[in-house]
C-alpha cells in the first residue's frame, strides 16, 4: 500500500485559510493513494475463485483480507482527518450540515459496514472454502468499492474544488 507521511500540523494556531490550505494539499494528496489502492483492492476481489482452485481460493481470500485491513485502517485516518478539517469548513461555508458531506459520512460508514461483513464472514467460512461463500462475502468488499469510488469521486468533483473556491475568496478577502 502506498502511503506518505505528513506531520499533524498545529491547526488551531493557524488563520482560516492556511488551515484550509494545509488540509485540502494534505487530503489531496492522500486521496490519490487512496484511490489507487482501492482500485487495486477491487481488482483483487473481483479476481477471487477465478482459477477454480482450492487452494488458489484460500491464498486469495487470506491475501484479499490482508489487503482489505491495510486499505480500511489507511481509509479511517483518511476519514478522520477530512471530517475533523475539511468537513466543517465547508459545511460552515455551505451553511448546511445535512447535505452532501452528512451523505459522503454515510457512504463512510456504509463502506467500512460493508468490510467488517468482509472480515466477519471470512472468520466464520474460512475452514470451508466453500466458492459460493467466498463468493459472497467477497461480494462485502465490492460493495465497499463501489460505495467508495462514489465518494472519492465526489471529494474530487465537489469538495475538494469548493475547498478550492473557499480558499480564492478567503485571500480576496484578506487582500
């Protein structure tokens, strides 16, 4: 998993727009690695019981596991940092706490719902390796993707260029 890392930033001493600032360059740059890790993990879950093979299917779903606990544990430090930095700001800017960050904190929540299923019905079928088990709880992680490909891509369509939009009239007003 490609990961980088950035210092906690001391955001509460900061003005506004440098906070904003800080957090949308950080948040960005960790929603590219984030995206291609979660296009990785969907290509290994949609992979899994393609050989027919046992064996094959064991190794796969330890291997999509392993992956899947990376990419959630990467995934909520992600979310973390956007819903304490970003979230506010533009719920704050948008005047409205239930519109489209309260959905992307659904999406959220559905998603890493969606992996614990994962993770719970691969404790519980593991010794059968039974492929139409495999199958469905591999079917978690799919979901998981696709909730979250939805959400990344309104960060990249919605968010993050109203954070962009803050931050131009944040220095005209300062100007």
């Amino acid at each position: 998993m490609s990961t980088i890392t950035v210092e906690r930033l001391p955001y509460a001493a900061m003005d506004p727009g440098s906070q904003l600032s800080d957090a949308l360059y950080y948040l960005k740059q960790q929603h590219e690695f984030l995206e291609a890790d979660l296009l990785e993990l969907q290509m290994l879950a949609r992979g899994i019981g393609a050989s027919g093979s046992r064996n094959s299917l064991k190794t796969d779903l330890n291997q999509l596991k392993v992956r899947a606990e990376r990419f959630l544990k990467f995934f909520q430090q992600y979310q973390q940092d956007e819903q304490e930095t970003l979230f506010p700001i533009v719920d704050l800017y948008t005047g409205d706490k239930m519109g489209p960050t309260a959905v992307m904190k659904q999406e959220y929540n559905m998603a890493v719902h969606n992996l614990r299923l994962f993770f719970q019905a691969f404790k519980e079928d593991s010794h059968t390796l039974d492929p139409l088990c495999a199958k469905r709880s591999v079917s978690h992680v799919l979901q998981s993707c696709f909730i979250l490909l939805e959400h990344m891509r309104k960060e990249k369509e919605w968010v993050f260029p109203l954070a962009e939009q803050m931050l131009t009239d944040i220095e005209q007003f300062y100007s």
